[in-house]
C-alpha cells in the first residue's frame, strides 16, 4: 500500500499546471454562458447549443482530421475526453490526495477548444482519492454513459471504446509518473503506478490491455491508422497498419 500525505485542494488546482495542458482544469466562473455541461453529452435527446456538443466535436474531429468515416472521429473524439478526465483526477489524487468532483452538471466545456481551455469546473466539492472514488467520478459517471451513448450512436464496438479508456489512463499514468520522477516526487510516481494498476483491475478496463510498468499495449485499435496520413499509435495492437478488412479494428 502507498501512503501519503493529504493535501486541500486548492481553488485553482494550481498544483496540476506543470503537468501540462492535459492536467489542468479552469475553475471558477465559466468564460461564456453558451459552454454546455457535459451532462447532456450523455443522453442521445439532448440539444443544447450547439444542437448536442458530442455531435459538434465528433464532427469536427472528422473535418480536421479527414477522417473517411464518423466512427474514426468519434472514436479519437472519445479517447481525447477521456485523457482529460484520467489526467484532472489522476494528477489530484496523486499530488493532493483528493479529488474533484466531475459531476456532469458541474463540468462545462468547449466543444471546439484544446486542452487546458476546453474544460471548467463550477464548484470545487472533494472526494477521497481511492480506485472506488476514480471509479465513480470517471467510469461511472461520464465513460460508462458516453460509451453507451457512442456505440448506439455511431455502431463503434464497445471494446473499441473502452480500450481507448484504457489507453488514455495508462497514458496520463505514463505522463504523470515521467513528472514525478524527473522532480524527485518518488511518492507521486508510486502513487500514480499503484492507483492506475488498481483502476486498470476494473471489469470495465480490465480486458483493454496489459501494463507492464509504465508501458501499455491495448488489445484493440482506436482506427486512428484509416486517417490519411495516420499510422499505428505507441500501443497499439498492431504493429504495423492492418490492410485486410475495413471492418478488421473495429473491436
């Protein structure tokens, strides 16, 4: 077991900047009232303003990329969600020993920004840093809906799409650990080692892949390959771009 010291989040999450963008979360007031909450991102009857923000970011996911399918936006659209939210909890549970909220209702973001300035809590309310907690925040409370919510939407295997949560916590984990040990944070690397091997446990996660370390190789493919000009990403299950079937990486 890995103890450490309990820290208070502080109302700007200022520990988390030098991270990197993908760590960091805005708090406070949110810089115009047309940024929806990511609540309605999980029900197929939603609209909002931008007549539903999944829909808008997945479509301009595939025109930035040229993507030649939905599904391959959607699937990379889903995987970039998903490492924000790995990375704001991850990086609180291992440098303050708590952890914010995500609650949907709280969480806005920009459909059309990047990281750090795509996501926004409303109000800070702390939760204890345990797997249970992670657990709750992040898979039950926006992977697991959104998954659903995509694989009725746009027929991407599920498989697909939690290996892609799979590949993007072990990757925060990854980015997390690099940090620590180049800052002589030892603590913080075993922590974060010791939560993303515990989460990786999980029924929903525990198929994705295998860790080994800090290295992750995921048994499905996010079809980022089938973009023009794309390839294989670092963790791949293949090795290689697959030039059999269209269909061969769906799941």
């Amino acid at each position: 077991m890995v103890l450490m010291l309990l820290v208070d989040l502080d109302p700007e999450l200022a520990a988390l900047e030098p991270l990197g963008g993908f760590f960091v979360l805005r708090m406070g007031g949110v810089p115009c009232s047309s940024r929806p909450t990511l609540a309605p991102v999980h029900d197929d009857r939603s609209s909002d303003f931008y007549g539903n923000s999944m829909t808008f970011r997945i479509r301009k996911v595939a025109h930035t990329l040229r993507a030649p399918e939905v599904r391959i936006a959607a699937s990379v659209a889903q995987q970039g969600l998903a490492a924000r939210l790995w990375s704001v909890t991850l990086g609180c549970a291992c440098l303050y020993g708590r952890i914010p909220d995500l609650d949907p209702r709280l969480l806005h973001w920009d459909p059309e920004g990047s990281a750090p300035d795509d996501l926004w809590l409303s109000a800070l309310r702390p939760l204890p840093a345990d797997a249970k907690s992670v657990v709750g925040v992040v898979l039950d409370g926006h992977l697991r809906p959104l998954t659903e919510s995509l694989h009725t939407r746009y027929r991407i295997a599920e498989g697909l799409l939690w290996g892609n949560a799979g590949s993007a916590l072990a990757g925060a984990a990854r980015q997390l650990d690099g940090w620590a040990r180049a800052n002589g944070r030892t603590d913080v690397a075993a922590r974060a080692r010791s939560l993303t091997a515990e989460l990786l446990g999980h029924p929903l996660l525990a198929g994705t892949g295998t860790l080994t370390g800090t290295a992750f190789r995921r048994r499905s493919c996010c079809l980022y390959y089938r973009v023009p000009g794309g390839g294989v990403c670092g963790d791949c299950c293949f090795a290689r771009p697959p030039r059999s079937s269209p269909h061969a990486a769906s799941g």
